[in-house]
C-alpha cells in the first residue's frame, strides 16, 4: 500500500511486492519491477526478508504440517509397493491347481513349441481360465546348448526341475517370445491395469485439489480437514489388504 506522499510503507504488503517479483515469469516481468521501481523509488527488498515472520506462527500450524510430512512420507513408499499388491491379489492371479498343460514339460507357447501345449484339467477335459489369473507355466523346462539356442537369449541354457513364476524373467526374450510369451503377455497386461487403477487418486488429486482449496478457504477449519482427510487415507489404504 502507498502513503499519500508516494512512501511504499512496510510490513505484509512489503512481503506482496518482494514475492511477486519472484514468483512471476512471464515475459513481462520486466514490465512489472519496473513499475514498481517507479512506484516505490526501489526494487523490493529479498523475500528473505519475510521469512522472520515464521517464528509468528502458532503450534497448530506446526502440527499441521508435521502431520502432512508423516502421512505422506508414510503413503509415497506404501504407492510403489501397492501396485504390485493390486496385481497379484486382483489381476495376475494363480490358476487352479487342477490346471497342467498337456505336456507338463515343453514350453507352453512361442518360437519353441512344435506342437500344440493347451491347458488341460486332471480328467484330461479343457480347462478355462479367468481372465485375472495366469496363463499355466510349465512345470520343468530343460534348454541346454544346441541349435535352438539364439542369440538374443539372455543365457544359453535354462534348465529348472519345478520352475515357478519367479524364475520367469520377462525381459529376457527366451521367456517373453520363445517359451513362456503367453504368461509374459499376460503379466504385461495385467500390470498396465493395475497402474491403470492405482493413477486415479493422483488424477483425482490433481483435478479436485483447487476447488477443495477453495472450499478450504472459505470454511476454515483446516486441522479438523487435515486430521479426516489423514483417517480416510489410511481406511483406504487398510482397504487394499
């Protein structure tokens, strides 16, 4: 604010100027400091100026924001282990232990296999998968040097007596084209879903942020909206177990 002798007095409106020249990186802000130097007589003093006023902030402030640091330094490592909870409690599930490929120890599809491996159950019937649950993996693979090996292979032999879906390493092309590349399709699949999902409270975030902040700051009360807002993310995270 300006006296009527064209003073510029101190205090926050010190504060206002000194961040806008800071904040603004347009290209007219140039234009902007120079008219301030005409209205003031100088440029603003450093925004370092303001941070003395810190020590005029109360406990609840502090409180506050301790509680923003704890909650989300609890929910940012939990978000990178969640979408693989998510993806093996509801998208890349099992199979049914009833569920065997037909030949148990021959890759069951990609550059590989001769003949036919479909999935079977033990009466010899088909056996239908959920779209959720895993493609069947063989039980035995024995890959030894040879011919068939190719370059583009990771290692040059593969050899597992009770292979799992941890020995299955879809980078390697041996796995993601020439043995297993159905379970590997799959697991792409399924994982894109799961990241899929696990973006919509970041979007949901980012889209309703400025009109809760605008709510927020016409009703007040931001502890009692702090401390809900921090329940209910921890109800919806207990809800993923």
């Amino acid at each position: 604010m300006l006296s009527q002798d064209g003073d510029y007095r101190s205090g926050h409106g010190e504060c206002d100027l000194s961040e806008v020249s800071t904040v603004v990186t347009n290209n007219n802000s140039r234009q902007i400091l120079d008219e301030v130097v005409l209205l003031t007589g100088s440029l603003p003093s450093s925004s370092l100026s303001c941070l003395s006023h810190i020590s005029t902030f109360g406990s609840m402030f502090w409180l506050i924001s301790l509680s923003c640091i704890v909650v989300y330094g609890s929910v940012l490592p939990f978000n990178n282990i969640a979408s693989g909870i998510l993806l093996e409690r509801n998208y890349f599930t099992a199979p049914p232990k009833q569920c065997h490929l037909r030949y148990e120890g021959q890759c069951s599809q990609g550059d590989l296999v001769k003949v036919f491996n479909d999935v079977i159950d033990y009466d010899g019937n088909e056996c239908d998968l959920g779209i959720n649950e895993q493609p069947v993996l063989p039980t035995s693979i024995h890959i030894q040097g040879g011919d068939d090996i190719s370059s583009d292979w990771d290692n040059d032999s593969y050899s597992f007596d009770n292979l799992t879906e941890n020995d299955v390493d879809c980078g390697d092309p041996f796995w993601k084209k020439s043995c297993t590349a159905d379970f590997c399709l799959a697991q792409k699949r399924a994982t894109e879903k799961s990241g899929r999902v696990m973006s919509i409270p970041y979007l949901l975030s980012a889209i309703l942020s400025p009109f809760c902040g605008h709510i927020v700051d016409k009703i007040g009360k931001r502890a009692i909206i702090a401390a809900l807002a921090s329940i209910i993310l921890i109800c919806v995270h207990l809800s993923l177990r």
